[in-house]
C-alpha cells in the first residue's frame, strides 16, 4: 500500500505533463490521428495506418515550424502561429476542464481555471513554435557595450 501511494505521485505528475505535451501539439496530433483513422477505415493494415498517421504528425509539425521560421510576413507568421495556438488553446481549455470536473470544483471557477488553462497552452504552443524563429536571428553584442 505504501509502495502505491508513492507511486502514485510520480504518475500524477507525468499524467499532466503526457496532457500538457499533447494539448500542445493539438494540431499535428489531430493531423496523424485523423490520417490514420482515414486510411485504416478505407481498408488499410493497422501498421500502415498507424505509420502514416504518426508521418502525418511529424510532416505537419516539421512544415509549420518551417514555415514560421522562413517566413517574412507577419501576416503569415501569425497565420501560421494561429493554426497551432488555437487548436492547443482548445485542447487545453478541455483537458483543464475534464480534470477539475473529476474533482468536483464548482462550475463558475472551473470555467475561469479552464479558461486560463486555455490561455497557458496556447501561449506555450505559440511559444514552441516561435522557438524555431529564424527569421530574426539574435545579434550578440560586443563586449564593453
């Protein structure tokens, strides 16, 4: 029982952290889970399916931040940060939401904490997105400036 209870601490924590990762990459999530679950309804092989979903996901992270980075328009970097944000925004406003409902929290203030939830995701998947920014590199500056 004490070996449980101590366990059970360590799994809370990677349990949200597993949440937080994939509300963030909400976007690709969605594309390879969508591609897959398309192909293996049409007739293909799990494993085909399951490869092509998981290419799915990788080929639209990789082109987003690409995209982003290689960008010069601010209209389409904030396009582009847009497809990422919102659908992580959602994402996390619900996981938010579903975990304080399991707790019993009363419906006005797990709106407000889901709403910051919402806010906290999208902020960091626009944040690990801008991460990949090569538009702007950063110029050091000289010594004695």
């Amino acid at each position: 029982m004490t070996i449980a209870l101590l366990l059970i601490v360590p799994l809370i924590f990677f349990l949200c952290w597993l949440l937080f990762t994939l509300a963030v990459h909400a976007l690709p999530f969605f594309a390879g889970v969508s591609l897959g679950l398309w192909m293996h309804a049409g007739g293909s092989g799990v494993l085909t399916a399951l490869l092509a979903g998981l290419a799915a996901a990788i080929g639209t992270l990789i082109a987003g931040q690409m995209l982003f980075a290689l960008a010069r328009s601010p209209i389409t970097r904030l396009g582009v940060a847009l497809l990422f944000a919102v659908p992580a925004a959602f994402a996390g406003y619900h996981a938010v939401h579903g975990v304080l409902a399991l707790g019993g929290v009363p419906d006005l203030w797990r709106q407000f904490i889901a709403g910051a939830g919402a806010l906290a995701v999208g902020a960091s998947a626009w944040g690990r997105l801008a991460a990949f920014d090569l538009a702007a590199p950063a110029q050091a500056a000289p010594f004695g400036r």
